[in-house]
C-alpha cells in the first residue's frame, strides 16, 4: 500500500492538533479528519526559504506539524497517510504530477497523491484524500467521474489521459494550478526524494523562488505570497511591515511566530520583500508545483 509499517506517529498528539477525538474508520470522520487537517495544518515553504533541506520521513513531518507548522504535499500528505493507517484506514500513496498553467499533464512526482479505500459504508469505492494541495479540495473526493462543488470552488475528477487506470482532478479555475494526475499503482516515501531536493534546492522552483502559506476551509481559502494576503472570495491585501505580516502569519494561517529565532523572523520577512520587489517591478512570483 506505500506505508512503511515501521512509520509511526503520535496518534493522540496527531489529533489533538486537529481538534478531534479518536474515532474508528468511516465517511463521515475521514471527511472530518481531511477538513480539520486543511484547516488548521497550512500549506507553507518556510524550510524551504530557510535554506533547509526537510527529511521526507512521516514521522518528522509529523514532529514538525505538531509544533504548529506545516509543509507541502510530501510532508502533509505523508504525515496525514501515516495518521490514517494508525487509525485503521486502508490508505495509498500514490505517484503523481500537479500541472501549472502552460505545462503538459504528467506524473513529474512533483505531487504525492493518497487515496483511501474499504470504508465500512462505501467498501467498493475509493476516495481522493489530499492535504496538500494548498488550495485544493476541502473534503475527500469519490474516485467517480463528475463535478463537484466545495464553497466557491468546482472541481472535476475524470480518468487520466496521462496515465491509464489513473485519475485527472482538474482544478477551478480560480485556483494556482491547472489540475494533477496520479497513478494507479503506489508509491513510497524514496520515489519522490530526488523531485524533493530539486524542488528544495533549484532556482527554478516555486518554493525557493515565492513564500507561500496557503489555508482551505468550508467558505473558500486563504493565501499569502510574499507580502500579499489573499483571499478567494475576496480581494487582496499587501502587508507593509513586519508586525503586520507576522500578525497574519499567526492569526490566519495558525503558524507561530515564536517556532522562529530573531534571525530566522528578519530573514524570512526580508526575503518577502524582495519577492514582492521583484513582482512588483515586473518580474514573476512563480506559483510552487507540489
């Protein structure tokens, strides 16, 4: 199934962070553990604007989200499959490709994807379960092809052209990427290190290149590149000082200023400057990939 049976987390500690009680599989608590994680666990690059290269391991991504941060797909998406197995779920990682505007659909592992399958009411049917799409689904998807609608968003899921026996979630347009494909077949933690570092590393690269924390609930999402506040619906706000930026940090996407040193908290606040500079002056505020 791509889980390691040595992965563990910190079940208690896990849910705490969510807001929620132990509870055995089904429906309705795999929706209330996929919308409470998105709430409240955002999807953010901080390491990544740190120069740090993260371990992919669950069980550190797990450490980090329980000290109030969060990360990107391999981090969020590994961590929440490590959780889902602990509490019984039947849940797959799978290899996949989230596709900018002007790129061609593919599985470039920029992406992990998760689906979850066996639940007590549904046995037969499988589930798109993704908590790191930054902007993405709310609530867990049916593996059946159709629209669907979460707050002000409307997405679609269809068979892959890209992959056979692979799905296409394709994204509201509204949204800061096109759509993304995955696999049928599953995937581990080792498949998508050496997309990770490049991702982590290369100038090219959304994360290094643009700051982002981004937040989906039930109404619709909450995002921050660079110095601008965002918020879909609603327009968009350019934080001028660094207790304002800090301020929304805290208070709208939940990440605590003090998991930061001075250094840490000037630099990270320095480098959103430039960005919006550069953004600003006409140059690109590149949208990150996974």
């Amino acid at each position: 199934m791509g889980i390691s049976s040595s992965e563990h987390v910190d079940v208690p500690a896990y849910l705490a962070r969510l807001g929620l009680e132990h509870e055995p599989p089904s429906l309705d608590a795999l929706f209330r553990l996929h919308a409470a994680h998105v709430e409240r666990v955002p999807y953010e690059d901080f390491e990544v604007q740190l120069g740090r290269l993260t371990s992919l391991d669950p069980a550190v991504s797990f450490s980090r989200i329980a000290a109030g941060r969060g990360g990107y797909c391999y981090h969020l998406n590994g961590a929440f499959s490590a959780l889902l197995r602990a509490l019984g779920y039947q849940v797959a990682r799978h290899p996949s490709g989230a596709q900018l505007p002007g790129e061609q659909a593919g599985i470039h592992l920029n992406h992990l994807a998760l689906t979850v399958t066996g639940l007590p009411e549904t046995p037969e049917a499988g589930w798109l379960v993704d908590v790191g799409l930054g902007d993405g689904i709310h609530e867990p998807l049916p593996l059946r092809e159709g629209e669907y609608k979460q707050g002000p968003l409307v997405f679609r899921m269809r068979p892959s052209e890209v992959t056979p026996g692979g799905w296409r979630f394709d994204h509201d347009p509204q949204g800061s990427f096109v759509g993304m494909d995955f696999a049928p077949e599953t995937a581990v933690m080792a498949d998508f290190a050496e997309k990770h570092v490049e991702l982590s590393t290369s100038e090219e690269s959304g994360f290094v290149r643009t700051l982002v924390l981004q937040r989906r609930d039930a109404e619709g999402v909450d995002s921050l590149r660079a110095l601008t506040l965002s918020g879909l619906p609603g327009g968009k706000t350019v934080l001028e000082s660094p207790a304002e930026w800090w301020s929304a940090i805290e208070d709208v996407f939940g990440v605590p200023r003090g998991g930061f040193t001075d250094d840490e908290q000037d630099r990270l606040w320095r480098q959103a400057v430039a960005q919006h500079e550069r953004h600003t002056a006409g140059g690109s505020e590149v949208s990150p990939s996974a």
